[in-house]
C-alpha cells in the first residue's frame, strides 16, 4: 500500500507514542519534528558515516593520493555518493559544472591610456593580468564604479561588491573597480551581468594595499579581459574625465567539467524545499577526508537514513563539484535556477569539515549577534543558528558562532536571498583558550594542522567530533523537513539581498 506523508508521519507517530507516553515529561516529544528528529538521530551512526570515509580514503588512494574536482579520484566520490544513493532508492542527477583546467598567458598584458593624452603602464610592474582572464583585446572608455577616493580605513571600498553598483554603467565600457569588502570574484561577475567589455580592478590604496601583485582568483565568467593594477594607476584613471584605454590579454583557457550531485526525497511538498549540501571535491595536496569528506559522509548517511521516512517538505541533498577553486559547483547551480526554483528553496544547510581534529563546534552568525565581521544572513538565518543551538544546549554541549566570510557553499545561496545555516570545526585557523577550555584539545594549535596538506587522510579526524555533529546534522534535516514554521517567506532575491562576506 502506497503511503502518503501525512499518513507515514501518523503512524510513526503512533508507533513511538507508548515507548514516549512512559517517557518522564521533561523528555517527552512535543511534535512531528521531535517524532522525526528522534528516529533519524538514532538511525544516523557515527559508525557509518565512517564507513564513508573510508571508502573515500580508499578511491584517494587509489586515485593518486586526491579526490580534486577534474580527476578519476573525483569521478570516483562522484559515482560511490551515487551508487548508495540508488541503492536507497533516490534518483540521482549528474549537473556539469565548469572550471579552469588550464590557463596559459602567452604575451604580457597591455593597458595604454590613448585619451586624454597617453599613457603606456608597465605591464607586470605597474599591473598584472588577473589569472585565468580570457584572452581579448578592446579600446573603450573607462567608467568608474563607486570608487571610494581618497582611500580611507574604515569602511572599505565596496566597490562593485553589488549589482546595484553598476546601476547607470554602459554596456560596452571598461569597468573601473576597486579593491576591498567583497571578494574579486563578486566583482568580476557583476562587472560580465553588466556588461562591461573590459575590467580594471586597482589595489585600495591603504597601508600595505597599494602595490598590485600576480593573482589566481579561479574566476573566468565576467567573459572579458581583467587586469589587476596599483592603487596609483587606478586612481589616475578615476581623475582624467573621459578616460579611454586600450585593454589587451594574450591567454589560452581550456575548461573542464566536473559533477554536482543532486538527489531529493521522494516525499514532501516540492514547493518547499529543505535543502542540505557539502563539497565533496578535495584539494590536489591529499585526500580531502575532513575537508570535505567528513561533511560529505555525514550528509550521505543522512540521506540514505531519512530516505525511507516520510517528510512534509522536500528534502534535497547536494554534493558540490568544485568548491575549492571557487565554489564553482554551488554558484553554478545557484546561478542556473530560475526566480521561481529559487523562491521554493526555502533554507540551506551547509556541512564543510565537521570532524576537525582539533576541533571547536562553530555555528554560522545567522543573526550576527556578535556585531563583528560579516552581516547577519538573510531572514531565517537566524532561526537556523537557533536550531543548532537547541541541539547542542539539549546535549549540554558549548558552541561558538563563526562568520559568513564566504569561504563555503552557503555564499551563493546567501546571495540570492536564501537563509543558510550550518556547522564548521574549525580549519588553518588557531584555536583559543577560551575554546580548548570549552571543547578540549590544545589552545595555540590548528583547528585542523592538515588543512589542505597531503596529511588530511583518514587519521586526520576527530571521531567524537564526527559523531556529534552527524546526530545534529539528523537533527536540524529532520525537524525542518516537517516544520519550517520558523523560516518566514522569504522576499528577496538575488538582485535585492547581497552578501558582503570574505574579503581579498
């Protein structure tokens, strides 16, 4: 007999209603969140979810020592997430994504000033084309882009940090835009939406932002030739009224693919979407286990256990292809959803590095209670930080709160409008006193000494860190899959919410 998801969560109900009804009623179950938390929890295993890691160590191994995005070892976590994902009876969907599989700059760049007067700037002195710009060449007025000149400490520059930055630029200028705030990237995608035929980024013009130097930001889809360039030449630039230049990159990009991996419940309103994601490509130095196959595993063993239950909301799982050269992977995806797909997700969880060896429980600033670094997320981001809360404080457990500094998969989300929340463990960052005194470990030691090196394998993750934070993962899945009373009806969008976090 098929069962619909109001009838499958009756009967869940009504199948631990006796074990909960001799429950002493400090632990009794108030709702179908706490029915569907309490079996998940208990179906979600430490154990298991090491068993994906594991078998990650092994295609690593296997696979030249990395699981990066463009390689077998990649393909390889690609195919084992979906084979247990069919195996549990999802549909599983492959989406290519892009990134830079090679760039080469075959000349030095040029940037000539041919009006008023002219200029010949010195190139990998004075400026540097910014890696991986695509090749081309245009002669187009330059248009300044809310410079912020003279230079001052705070604030930074937010320029071209926002869509609505370009508001009034002419398709078919070169874009003058300044360092600061956001990261280059932002910058350089809203420079392409604008259209700009060309992108000159200068340095700040602070203390110790001045000089320009040789970048990789892993950002090619502004679709037009960019340089990075001295404060001096950027502030030259800004001053002559009318300024046109010539803009010359002699480059050779070749891109490759690689798969996001996208699978959702078979229950659950599709026009209310939970929607629960990790990276799983790793960096090339080493296997990438707790960064980022510890968050991959766990949401794995959370799907494969919640596969079965019935939800009021849908639940989506993703595997980000490409996170660690531009979270490439979520920004595509992100980007590909129509204003109507976008507006039925209705929040984000993001799990990257759960199981660091020196670990600290980090819940991501949802409202920005501690007024410092980047802004709160969007509406509902908060009630998410409080969900994790609620775990962790049931568990008598401490937590502290970390940034939206953009180094993850939630950005593009947050960017659009769409409330992010998740867990983080800690990476090259240094641990506290204060924090070895609430979560143990050392104080004055990396979160997780291996971040990004060849020994981040399987003897690089903290066991009690996994299993803790696997149970909220279950947790914070379940209780939103039936109850999303919390999360208000979200508004904003892509083009009227902007995130501010992670600078260059």
């Amino acid at each position: 007999m098929r069962v619909t998801p109001r009838k499958g969560l009756a009967a869940l109900v009504a199948a631990i209603a006796l074990p909960l009804a001799l429950t002493p009623p400090a632990h009794a179950a108030t709702g179908l969140d706490d029915v569907l938390s309490k079996i998940l929890v208990k179906r979600v295993k430490g154990t298991n979810v090491k068993k994906h890691l594991d078998a990650f160590q092994a295609i690593a191994t296997a696979n030249g020592g990395n699981r990066a995005a463009g390689t077998a070892g990649y393909d390889a976590s690609r195919d084992y997430v979906a084979k247990q994902l069919r195996k549990a009876g999802y549909r599983v969907t492959f989406q290519p994504t892009d990134f830079v599989e090679k760039w080469v700059e075959n000349n030095p760049p040029a940037l000539d000033l041919t009006a008023p007067g002219s200029k010949t700037w010195v190139p990998n002195q004075d400026f540097y084309t910014f890696q991986p710009s695509p090749a081309g060449e245009v002669t187009a007025q330059v248009q300044a882009v809310d410079l912020r000149l003279p230079p001052t400490p705070t604030p930074t520059s937010t320029s071209g940090c926002e869509a609505a930055d370009f508001a009034g630029f002419v398709a078919g200028r070169i874009a003058l835009v300044q360092r600061g705030t956001c990261s280059f990237a932002t910058k350089v995608r809203n420079a392409g939406r604008a259209g700009a035929a060309g992108l000159i980024i200068f340095n700040e013009g602070q203390p110790g932002r001045t000089e320009a130097n040789p970048l990789d930001i892993g950002e090619w889809r502004g679709g037009a030739p960019m340089v990075y360039a001295d404060f001096a030449v950027g502030n030259e630039l800004a001053a002559a009224a009318g300024a046109t230049v010539r803009l010359k990159v002699d480059s050779t990009l070749t891109l490759g693919k690689s798969d996001n991996v996208l699978a959702e419940t078979r229950h659950g309103d599709p026009d209310k979407v939970v929607m629960v994601g990790s990276h799983l490509d790793g960096v090339h130095e080493g296997a990438g286990i707790n960064d980022n196959g510890s968050g991959s595993a766990a949401i794995l063993e959370t799907a494969l256990q919640i596969a079965k239950l019935p939800v009021k909301h849908k639940v989506r799982f993703a595997w980000w292809a490409s996170e660690e050269i531009g979270l490439l992977g979520s920004d595509q995806y992100v980007e590909r959803l129509s204003a109507a797909e976008r507006d039925r997700i209705r929040l984000y969880l993001n799990f990257d590095m759960i199981g660091s060896p020196n670990y600290a429980i980090k819940l991501y600033d949802g409202d920005n209670s501690d007024q410092t670094g980047s802004p709160a997320g969007p509406p509902g981001s908060d009630q998410i930080e409080k969900q994790f809360e609620r775990f962790y404080d049931g568990r008598k457990l401490g937590h502290v709160g970390t940034d939206f500094d953009g180094r993850s998969d939630y950005g593009p989300f947050i960017a659009a409008g769409i409330p992010a929340g998740g867990i983080f463990t800690g990476a090259e960052g240094i641990k506290t006193p204060a924090e070895a005194a609430l979560f143990g470990g050392t104080a004055g030691v990396a979160y997780d000494p291996c971040y990004h090196a060849a020994c981040d394998d399987i003897s690089n993750v903290n066991l009690t860190a996994l299993d803790v934070n696997a149970d909220a993962i279950a947790d914070s899945t379940a209780r939103f899959a039936v109850n999303l009373r919390s999360i208000p009806q979200r508004t904003a969008t892509a083009d009227t919410f902007a995130a501010k976090g992670g600078t260059e």
